[in-house]
C-alpha cells in the first residue's frame, strides 16, 4: 500500500492519464469522421440508376455533387 508522497504521486498521475485519454478520444473521433468515406462496391451502368440506388440503399449520406442535377 503506497504511503505519503508516493499516493500523492501516483494520484497526480491518474489525474494526469484520465485526462490524456479523454483529450485523445476526441481527437480520434474527429480524425475518424473526416477519414470516413463511403465507397459502394456496387457498379452502375448510368446515372439514373445510380441516383436511385444511392437515394434507396444510402439515405443517410449526403447526395455527390455529381447526382444532384440527374432527373431519377
């Protein structure tokens, strides 16, 4: 059982290591959603059919630049 300056010292340590972690996790996840990109192995014969794919099996994702002006 640690005593005096030593619990003094180990409890300025897991201060220290609760907050480093807490500072990393968020870092990590900002860096994981800017790393995420959808990419749908799914190939497409033209646009219209990939529009309505997209808009049926990717409700979630926002629409590329490239299917906003497709007429579905």
């Amino acid at each position: 059982m640690a005593r005096g300056q030593q619990k003094i010292q180990s409890q300025k340590n897991a201060k220290k290591t609760t907050e480093k972690k807490k500072s990393q996790g968020d870092e990590q996840k900002t860096a994981a959603k800017a790393a995420l990109v959808h990419r749908c192995p799914t190939q497409m014969p033209d646009p219209k059919t990939f529009k309505q794919h997209f808009e049926s099996k990717h409700p979630k994702s926002p629409m590329p630049p490239e299917l906003a002006d497709v007429q579905a």
